[in-house]
C-alpha cells in the first residue's frame, strides 16, 4: 500500500489529491456482523491504498488477561461501519501516505 501511495506521491515532500473509490465488506450479510472492512482504491493507478478492518469484539478485553492495550473496537451499529471506517482513512490518509483522498464525480 506503500509503494502504490508512493507511484501517487513522486514528491513526497508534499500532500497531493489522489481520487478514491471506497467499499466496505462484512463476514456475514446483514447489518449484524461482529467483523468488516473497509478499502480505498486509487483511481489513478487501480491499487489498493488503504484498509480498515472494523471489529465489534477485542480479544484482549475479552480475555482474563489485563494486559494495558488501545483498543479499537468498533462500537455502534454494523450497518455504520462502512461510514467509521472510511472516515478514520481520510482522517489518516495526510499523516500515513502523503495523500489527500479525495471522491471525484
């Protein structure tokens, strides 16, 4: 993903605009999923940029272990997963990988 952000970027010094495609995936149909993802394609080259797996359930907080960790469990609904996801990738996208990604129409 860093090599394709990379063919995007030539000047890495800078932020460039880079058009996305999104989608997001469950394990299962419905909106009742424990687990998802969520993907930026690039329409530029037509290279995956950007995931974001979305989980319901942290098994580390689930465990009898107390181990210290950030958990990033998704908490909502499933069906708003696809929106989480793809907000915390452009919120990301600057820092990450140099891009600014942006939805072309």
């Amino acid at each position: 993903m860093c090599e394709a952000a990379g063919e995007l970027n030539k000047n890495n010094s800078d932020i460039s605009q880079c058009g996305v495609s999104v989608d997001g995936t469950w394990q299962k149909r419905g909106h009742t999923s424990l687990n998802g993802c969520v993907s930026a394609l690039s329409v530029d080259n037509e290279k995956v940029l950007d995931v974001e797996v979305m989980l319901k359930m942290c098994r580390i907080c689930n465990s009898s272990s107390n181990r210290a960790h950030d958990c990033v469990k998704h908490i909502g609904s499933s069906g708003c997963m696809e929106i989480v996801g793809v907000y915390r990738m452009f919120e990301q996208s600057e820092k990450m990988r140099n891009l600014q990604y942006v939805v072309r129409s």
